[in-house]
C-alpha cells in the first residue's frame, strides 16, 4: 500500500462512521424521548400503515363503548318509567275491579275521576320517556359502536317502534276505558251534569215516565225533579231521581260525557219532555240497553190466536194471544208476562207507551210459530225474530268489567315492552364489553408496531456514544498519520 498525503483513506472512513454514528445515537435518543420506535414514515412506511389502521379502529371502538353507555343510559331511564307506568296499570286494575262489583255502594263515579286522571298521568309518563305513539324513542333505536368487518356489523339495533312499542294509553288499548256505572241515555241530550257552574231547573221542573216491570207487575211511574226558586246542582238532581226510583231497581247516574243516564237491571224504558234547564236538554225515550230485548207491535186479536215460543237457559216458553188475551196492550201484557213467570223475561210499554217490548238481563229468543188470523198480533212475521243484545256499557258494572278486560292485555303487551327495552341494555352491554376488549388488543398489536423498546433503545443510545468517541479517536489518528511521510524527508537536502 502506498502512502499518500494528498487523499487520506483513513480520515474519510472514520468521517463516514462519525456520521453513521451519530445518526444512529440520534435515533436512539428520539425513540427514548417520544417513547416511539417509529417516529417518522421513514423508520418503517408499511408497519406505520398498519399501525394507523389500529389507531382508526382504536379511536372509532372509544367513541363506540360512549355511544353504548349513551344507549343504556337512554334505555334505563325508559326502563325507570315503564316499571312506573306498571304500577299505574295495577291501580287502574284496582279502580276497575271495585267498580266492577256489583255489591259496591260507594260513587262509581268518584272513582271514575280518579281512574281517569290516571289514565292523564299515564300519558304524561310515557311522554317523558318518549315510549308516547310517535314519541322519540318510539323508533327503531341504532346506536354505532363500531369494531365490525361491515356498517351492519358495527351497529346494535333496540327496535321500539310502531305502536305496539308504544306505551301511552291509546297504544295500550285503554285510552277509552272508564268505571263509571253505565246507563242508557237519551239521543240528542248534551247537558253536562259535571258543570258546577251550572244551575239546573230554577223556578221549574222536568218529568220522566217510567214504564217499567221488575217483577212485580207492570207500573206506569212518573218521576218530577223539582228546581225550586234556587234551582238545583247536578249531583241535587240526581239524588233527587235516586230517592225516588230506588223502589223500582232503577238507577240515575252521570255518563262520561256528563250527561244523565239511567240503568238497572229491571226491564224498563223512559222518556221526557224537554224543560229548559233541565238535564235532558231534548225530547226523547230510551229502553234500557243493559238488558236483552225486542220490540214487538201492540196486539189488538181478532180472529185466531197468534202463538211464538219465547226460549232463554232457564227453558222454552208457550205463549198465546186470542181475542181476548192478545186484545189490548194491557190484556197482552199481563198474559205474556203470566207466560214468562220465573223465566227472568218481562214485557212492559215501549218507549212511545203503545206498543210492547220484551225484555231480559240474559240471552233468549223468540220464534212466531202462528199469525194472528185477524187483527195485528204481536210479530208481523213467522219464525225466528232479532233480539237486540245487550249493551254491556249501558249496565251499572259493564264499563268496569270491559276496562279489566282491557287492563289485562295493556299489562301483556306492557310487559313485551319492557321485555325489549331490557334485551336492548343487555345487547349494549355485551357490546361495550366486546368494544373494551377490542380496544385493548387493538392497542396492544399498535404498541407493538409503534412503541419504542426502551431497553434496546438505551442500549443501543450506550452503544452508540461509544461509537461515538472511538470513531472520534480514530479519526483523530487518521489525521496525524500523513505526518509520517515527514520522517522520510528529514535528510533531504
């Protein structure tokens, strides 16, 4: 090897791996500082890509595990609500079964106030958690929490749309209910008895007839509520229509609209004429609803008898009209009602007081098996006449007995309800729980990728200071190497 002055080989290799080194320390001492063995795209282009998939990934599962606890938080609160709501439902349950009765004597109507502002306060709740019909939580409730292959995948879904998840009184099929004793009124009549601003009947009166049959014969009754100077309140006028048909089995008592209405389960019908201020505010008749019944035509026999056989659980019954039975409408009345003794099925007046109506709390049938030959008879035509059934608003328990009815199924389709708001919980849950542990493995497969070794990299930062320094020494021997050439010149000369 020769020597030279001009290029020093060695200064230059030890220059070179001076800035090897110092790179190399450097390096060390940015993953030491930033706690990341990639800090650049440079250090590591592809394992930054992945890395940064994790972080995505990381960053949209955090956001998820709040959408999820946003979600409970959402649910328990309808939840809280619901459970509320369940104990309305059972006081309502209890209203109803006390107006259901028929050995209650207290105000069927004092309890029908409370059973309704029940029915409000429902509302009112289901409103609050949003479970109203259209309310906001009323839909099909989708909350992200990601962590999935696809958007379907990422997204638990707590379906509590259409009306069947709704929980306001009108979904539950009970908005319309009511304990209140039945009744049957007069049509046209829209006087509200609950107004207590008003003054029914000053300076005057108003008079119902009665035609009625309660097993004790046939009565015509006439029934005078009286105003007087001051006129008199609606709860005055009732009590005063009660202490007077209280002998008869028949009952007055206010509707649900606030109108008058009468019920009982004597055969009975009534009617008026309107009175000014009076509580029927029209002229008009009704036959009691409550009970089976049919119309029949006022006999007046003339030729041959006129026969129907008249059936109910209790057994058949034969009856004829003849010229003398089936003459008038009193003679019809007593021989019909002579027929159906013990039967439980009464004739009385029609509504208009000339014709005839049969009447009975149970089911039964009427089939004309003979015409009259002459004259009119009881039913214009032969075989099977139409009984109107019976009303089961119109009787004192009837409205009480439909609202159980209808309690029942709001109490089931209640409990479905609260069956998919609690799975909803239990499903977001799971799905924190499952985001949790993607966080975690997500983050460990980044820190494996990103995150510095800190022993290696201490080690490699000792390392690389002693590099350092001996390729500073080295350096500096290279330098002063090219002075050896001066030993040969020494004795030039």
């Amino acid at each position: 090897m020769s020597i030279s002055i001009q290029t020093n080989i060695a200064s230059l290799n030890a220059q070179y791996y001076i800035g090897q080194n110092q790179k190399f320390q450097s390096n060390a001492i940015q993953q030491l500082s930033s706690g990341y063995k990639i800090n650049s795209s440079a250090d590591d282009p592809a394992g930054l890509a992945v890395a940064n998939e994790y972080a995505g990934q990381i960053t949209q599962l955090t956001a998820g595990v709040q959408n999820s606890a946003d979600g409970v938080t959402t649910l328990q609160i309808a939840d809280g609500g619901l459970n509320n709501i369940s104990q309305i439902l059972g006081r309502l349950q209890t209203l109803a079964a006390e107006s259901a009765s028929g050995t209650f004597q207290g105000s069927r109507a004092t309890v029908n106030n409370e059973y309704q502002g029940l029915l409000s306060e429902l509302n009112r709740q289901a409103a609050n958690i949003g479970l109203n019909t259209g309310g906001v939580n009323n839909t099909n409730l989708s909350v992200y929490t990601g962590g999935g292959a696809t958007q379907g995948d990422s997204q638990i879904s707590v379906d509590l749309s259409g009306a069947n998840n709704a929980v306001d009184a009108t979904a539950l099929g009970i908005g319309t209910t009511s304990v209140a004793g039945g009744g049957t009124g007069i049509g046209g009549n829209s006087v509200n008895l609950n107004n207590t601003a008003t003054t029914f009947l000053t300076g005057t009166s108003q008079s119902f007839t009665f035609h009625e049959n309660s097993g004790s014969g046939n009565q015509d009754l006439t029934i005078t509520v009286a105003g007087g100077g001051g006129g008199l309140s609606g709860t005055q006028v009732l009590s005063s229509l009660n202490n007077q048909l209280q002998a008869y089995g028949i009952t007055a008592s206010i509707g649900s609209t606030g109108s008058l209405q009468f019920g009982g389960s004597t055969a009975f019908t009534v009617s008026t004429v309107a009175a000014g201020t009076g509580p029927i505010s029209t002229t008009g008749s009704a036959a009691n609803s409550s009970n089976y019944s049919i119309d029949a035509l006022a006999p007046a026999v003339t030729g041959s008898a006129e026969t129907f056989t008249v059936q109910n659980s209790g057994g058949t019954y034969n009856i004829s009209l003849d010229a003398t039975t089936g003459a008038t409408q009193a003679s019809a009345l007593t021989a019909i009602n002579n027929a159906l003794a013990g039967s439980g099925i009464f004739a009385v007046k029609d509504t208009a007081g000339t014709g005839l109506t049969l009447q009975s709390s149970g089911a039964f049938s009427i089939t004309e098996t003979a015409l009259a030959g002459a004259g009119t008879g009881a039913f214009a035509g032969l075989g099977g006449q139409s009984v109107t059934a019976a009303s089961p608003g119109a009787s004192s328990t009837g409205n009480a007995l439909a609202a159980l009815a209808a309690l029942t199924t709001a109490i089931g389709n209640l409990g479905l309800v609260q069956g998919k708001v609690g799975a909803g919980e239990n499903k977001l849950q799971y799905a924190t729980n499952l985001a949790q542990s993607q966080i975690t493995n997500y983050s460990a497969a980044e820190a494996g990728i990103r995150d510095a070794d800190v022993a290696a990299a201490a080690a490699n930062l000792t390392k690389a200071q002693v590099l350092q320094q001996t390729s500073l020494a080295a350096l500096s021997q290279a330098n002063s190497a090219p002075q050896a050439v001066l030993s040969l010149l020494k004795n030039l000369g």
